[in-house]
C-alpha cells in the first residue's frame, strides 16, 4: 500500500509508477479484450489465446491465435512457419534427381505419394513413360500410403477427442505392418525416396507380392474390427456430427480437395479425373459424403480405404512381369526442354501437385510444390467460427495436416 | 475442353479492351499459358469462373516466379547480299530482357472436369513496380498462396484482404525466394572450427580462431 505522504517506508508513488509492469506482464499467452455492443456498452470481455505452438492437439509446431466468447470461437487465425526450411529454395538449387529424397519431407507420413507426384512431374516435362510393371509398382505402394495415412489420421482424430491410447495403438499396429513392407522394398521405414523419373528404384520380388497380400487381405478384417469399435460409437457420434460443418459453394471456392472436398459432396477424385499412371484399368468407387462434418470427414477415410483394399487386390493379382525403368531415362547428364509443367496426383491429403519450370540446365529454374495441407486449412476459421475450443481441436485433426508440408 | 486460341477469341469478345498474350510451351506437357493485363485481370478471371462453357471454378496452384534481367539471344534469318549474290543468312541477334516477377494461376473446373488453364501476370520491374491485382475475391483458394508469394517473392497484391507475411516472420526485410537473394550473414562462434567453419570464424572472430 502507497501513502501519499512522501518518505514513509522507504517508497514514493513516484518509484512505484517509474516501474510500469510491460503490457501483458504476467500473462504470457493470453490477452484480455474488452468487448462492447454497438451503442458502447460494455458486454463482459473476450480473451485471446494463442493456441500452440507447442500444443498436443495442432500435430507439430502449429499455432492458431483464437478469439473467445466464453467457450465459443469468435476469430481464428492460423500462425504457419514455425518448420519453414525453403524447401523450394533448397530443390531450386539442386539436380532434379537431387530433390527427390527431400520430397519425403514434405509429408513424412506418405512418402511414396509425394515421390510419385515429383517424378509424374517431371516425367511431363521431359516426356518420359514408365514401363507398366513400374506403374503397377506405383499404384500399390501409393495405395499401401493410403492406408497408412487413413489409419493414423483416424488413430489421431480419436486421440484428439480424448480416447487416448487405443484406437491410436490399433492403428500403429496395421501401420507397422505396412512400414515392414516399406522397408523390406526401399531400405527405409519412412523416408523412402523410392521412385525415379520414368519408373522405379528397385523390383518387388514374389515373396513381397505374397506378403502384401496377406497384410491387404488382413487389412479389411482390421476395419471391420475398427469400425465396430468407431462408427456407432456414442461418444464419436455426439462428439462429431453437425461439428465444423463445410458448405459444397465455399470447398470449391477456397481449393480444397481431398477427403474434405468430398466429404462436402463433391465428386472430384483425380483418380478418376485424369486418369494419371493406370488408375482407369481399376475398378473403385468414389465415396461420397452429405454433410460435410467431421463424421463424414471421418467416414469417408474409412469408405476409402475399403476402395484402396479393392485397388490393391486387383494391383497385386495383375502386376505382369518387365522392366521397371523407362530405357529413354537418363541418370546422368539429365537436362530436359526448356520448357514448363505441372503434375498432380492425388494424395491421402488432396490434390499434390508440382510445378516445375526448366530452362535447359541441370537444375529446375522454378520449383513448386502445392501442398493440399496449408490450402485444406484456408477454410479452418469459417469452420471453426461458433464452435466450442475442444470442436477446434477435432475440426483440425479432421483437416489432416502435416506440418512438413504445410510449412515446407 | 476449347482450345486455348478460342478461349483467348471468347475473352476478348466479352471483356472488351483485355490485352491478351498466348505464351507457348515447348516442353512435352503442352501446357501453353495466357497472359492477361493487370486492369482487365479480374474481369478476365470473372469470365473464366462464371462462364457456362468453361466453369473454371478451382484455383488449384498460385504461384510466383522471379525472372532476372537477361539478355536472350533469337536466331533470325536476314536478306545479305554476300558477293553479289542475295542470300538468306542466319544472324543472331541479342535482346535485352528487363527483369519481372510473374504470378502464374493453374485452373481447373470441377464442375466440367477439365483442366489445366494456366493464367499469367507480370509485374512491370522487380523494384518498385510489382503491383498486381488480387484473385482472392475471385477464388478464395488463392489467399494463402497469394500471401506466400508477397511472402517469398514480394508481389503486393492489390485487393487481397489479409495480405501479411505467412511462412517468415513480421519484421523480415527480404524475399527469400528471389533469384538474387543473399542469405544474412548469421555466423556464430563455435568452440571447434574447421574446414570452411574455421575461414568463416577467422573473418568474424580473427582473434579467437587459432589454426
């Protein structure tokens, strides 16, 4: 307590207001914003937290600045960078082969997708064709990547929700079994760097043929196994329907592709649009959802790893023996046209594409990569706007990012 | 899908004034691209989104793309009269290029399944120049990718609602994707320099860093 009367207890007003607490002092990660109606008055307050970055539920260093209501969102703008290494940069300055093992950085957890729209890319550019047995390879181990994705996309979803642990594990499990098969083809459990510019690194063998088909086939009775512990999960049902809603209008406006995309209802499966390696011989559907929430979200992933298992038993039972590189391929000494193109595939997480410019040299001139994670999170706070902060956590676990490649 | 020459006739019928320039593609993609104006840019991506035959509804990829000044060297063939006799002859002559920064738009329609059409915008210079129209209001898919190349490449887009750095930090001077981007010299001391480490620590720190 301060008297006015100067010299009592040793201390003056004047010394205790020269040392003024810095604005926010004391409360590091919060700030507290007076909120008023339009005539000026006062109605309560509003706080602004900074979700994240070091926050279990944003998969990464991941930052969203939340204006509240109470429990309720009323601003969310999304902090990226914090992983930010110039990826572009780093792949500009480089030989084309140079850049693929940092493809699978991107999104670590689909390695083989982000190594097979890099080489797509540049096989447009310098007009190269994988033999057919190397584009069987592709299909099998993108659609293996499906699953791995899916499973642990799902593991975390309901990790976020608050079932820790189990459905996580089961999930790791199958993973485990598909990483195994990974690494017994390229070395590596995640960082593959697989496929080359008109085919593949190395050749499946028969006993890896027969292996996959015993996890593809056991893949099916694992989704059974999750879905009776998932889909009409109480808890799961309450948690997600009618949450972070997404209208058909604003998903096609804003970009986004994916599972979301057609969670919203959009039929557009680039699979199915371009046709790209030789996914029109493949007889798979296109599930579709109706309300475009995070219980569609998190139906459609399991709807369309059923798909992936009907892909792979038709891959694995039609792969024909041959070659796995284009002959016209040319390790070294590799310089294509003068000239620009862009190559997208579809990944478990949207459309991935590859812009590539060359001007002749050995290097790319210009190097982009479309990453459907930063584009699938433009959308975040018009889904999130109403909702409550634990709706936040789950609506952004069932965007599906990677940090890696939102950041790049 | 039309062809890209009957989609640049169909543009400039229906946004009068538009400056439209076809840019050919050599490389086995084939995928030519449309240059468009800054004052008809919008108008131009209204017509491509809106109408019924191309519904190019989906911003799919934005990006930007920093080209030096440069001297380009063309290969013409001129008339000489080369001891009496007129011949043709093949000269090569040097074009000075001025520097530019290019936002490059890769459409697709979802509704009608096509694509690509690519769209192009340059800036005037590399310096002070570099304003370009937003295509945000158009395609919302374009914010972040728009933020990023002001971010990276440092094009101010005109129009663009929320146009802040996004993948650096506020505060940042510079665009790190630029073709002639130094990188800060952010040398520190380490107890055991070597190799290219020790000449950088003999610069910094002459004193200390004992061969």
């Amino acid at each position: 307590m301060i008297s006015d009367a100067p010299g009592q207890m040793g201390m003056t007003s004047e010394s205790a207001s020269q040392v003024p607490l810095p604005e926010g002092a004391g409360q590091s990660n919060y700030t507290v914003i007076p909120k008023t109606s339009a005539e000026g008055t006062s109605e309560g307050e509003l706080l602004e937290v900074a979700m994240g970055p070091q926050h279990p539920s944003t998969h990464g260093v991941f930052r969203m600045d939340v204006v509240l209501d109470g429990e309720h969102v009323v601003k969310l703008k999304p902090v990226f960078g914090y992983l930010h290494r110039n990826h572009e940069q780093i792949a500009e300055s480089t030989t084309y082969l140079g850049s693929m093992p940092y493809t699978d950085r991107l999104d670590y957890l689909c390695s083989m997708t982000n190594n097979w729209a890099y080489a797509l890319s540049v096989e447009k550019l310098a007009g190269l064709q994988p033999p057919e047995r190397a584009e069987y390879i592709r299909i099998i181990t993108a659609e293996l990547t499906r699953l791995v994705n899916h499973t642990c996309l799902v593991g975390f979803l309901l990790q976020d929700m608050g079932a820790l642990g189990t459905p996580l594990m089961y999930a790791f499990r199958e993973r485990e079994l598909i990483l195994d098969l990974f690494e017994a083809l390229s070395g590596s459990r995640m960082m593959y760097n697989y496929m080359r510019f008109g085919g593949c690194r190395v050749d499946l063998s028969a006993d890896w043929i027969e292996q996959a088909k015993q996890v593809v086939d056991g893949y099916s009775r694992f989704l059974d196994e999750f879905e009776k512990l998932l889909t009409e999960n109480e808890i799961l049902v309450s948690r997600t329907q009618g949450v972070g809603v997404l209208t058909v209008k604003l998903a096609i406006n804003a970009s986004i592709t994916g599972p979301m995309l057609r969670a919203s209802g959009v039929n557009y499966d680039i699979r199915k649009v371009d046709k790209y390696g030789i996914y029109d011989r493949f007889d798979f559907r296109i599930p579709l959802g109706d309300h475009g929430d995070v219980y569609d979200r998190y139906m459609i992933r399991v709807l369309e790893m059923r798909e992936s298992v009907k892909i792979l038993n038709q891959a694995l039972r039609d792969i024909p023996a041959g070659p796995i590189m284009d002959p016209k391929a040319k390790i070294r000494g590799f310089r294509p046209k003068a000239g620009e193109a862009y190559g997208r595939i579809e990944g478990p997480k949207g459309e991935l594409g590859f812009y590539l410019i060359s001007d002749g040299s050995p290097n790319p001139y210009r190097y982009r990569v479309r990453p459907p994670s930063l584009i699938n999170l433009t959308v975040l706070e018009d889904m999130c706007l109403g909702e409550t902060v634990a709706d936040v956590v789950i609506i952004l676990g069932s965007v599906d990012i990677v940090l890696g490649e939102v950041d790049r | 899908m039309e062809t890209l020459d009957q989609i640049k006739d169909r543009i400039e019928a229906a946004v009068p004034g538009a400056r439209l320039e076809i840019i050919p593609n050599d490389s086995p993609a084939n995928q030519p691209s449309l240059l468009i104006d800054h004052e008809h840019a919008v108008a131009v991506a209204k017509f491509l989104r809106d109408d019924s035959q191309l519904q190019f509804d989906y911003a799919s990829n934005v990006t930007g793309v920093d080209w030096l000044d440069a001297v380009l060297k063309e290969k013409v063939k001129v008339k000489q009269v080369v001891e009496g006799v007129e011949k043709e002859v093949e000269e090569v002559i040097e074009k000075k290029r001025a520097g530019y920064l290019e936002a490059v738009y890769h459409l697709y329609s979802m509704e009608l399944k096509h694509g690509p059409f690519i769209l192009r915008l340059r800036t005037e210079n590399r310096t002070d120049k570099v304003h370009l129209p937003s295509l945000t209001p158009i395609w919302r898919g374009a914010e972040f990718q728009e933020r990023e190349i002001y971010d990276l490449y440092g094009i101010i887009f005109d129009g663009h609602p929320d146009l802040r750095r996004l993948l650096m930090w506020e505060g940042f001077v510079d665009h790190p994707m630029r073709k002639d981007y130094v990188e800060p010299d952010d040398f520190e001391y380490e107890p055991t320099p070597h190799d290219e480490v020790l000449e950088r620590a003999k610069e910094h720190y002459p004193a200390e860093a004992k061969p």
